[in-house]
C-alpha cells in the first residue's frame, strides 16, 4: 500500500506525493522535507507548525457561499416540514423534492 507525504517548505505544505510500498528513497523522504500524512485531510498551502497542520484561513468568498449552502438546507428542511403537516408523507417528499 502506498503512502502520502506533505513536502514541507519554509513551514508550508509545497506539495503532496505518493510514495509507493518499498519505493527507493522511501525513508529519505521522511526524514528530509516530507511528512507521512496518509489518511489526513491535509493540502497544498497549509502551514506546518510544532509538528501540527493548519488550514488557511478561509476567504470570504468560502465563507459566504457555505452561509449560503446552511440557508438553502434550512429552507428545504421548512419547506418538508410543511408538507408533512399537510399530510404528505415521506415517499410523497422523496417523490416531490427528490
């Protein structure tokens, strides 16, 4: 099985690289610039601090669109909990909203 490692520069994630099972150089990498981050959420541009990951601070235009995405799921969530008061039931949503 293959593993992933974040290439650390001046305390920023600079790339992410496979390294594949007995691959040569495998435990150089580890010990130079990589770190061994197979199964974390981990991505270009992250800072690398006391042996810790941390993601960027999100833009504006993230921030906005995720409010954006909560207002329209509670939307939905209002407009299904009406419907189910009329009477309609679960499979008459599903077949209405998708």
């Amino acid at each position: 099985m293959s593993r992933i490692a974040a290439v650390i520069k001046d305390g920023l994630v600079e790339n992410i690289i496979e390294i594949a099972e007995g691959a040569k150089g495998d435990s150089e990498i580890q010990t130079r610039n990589g770190i061994d981050i197979t199964g974390q959420a981990v991505s270009i541009g992250w800072a690398y601090e006391n042996k810790e990951f941390i993601a960027p601070p999100k833009t504006q235009e993230q921030l906005d669109s995720e409010v954006e995405q909560l207002a329209k799921a509670e939307l939905r969530l209002a407009a299904e909990a009406k419907l189910l008061a009329l009477g309609l039931n679960v499979d008459d949503l599903k077949a209405l909203l998708g």
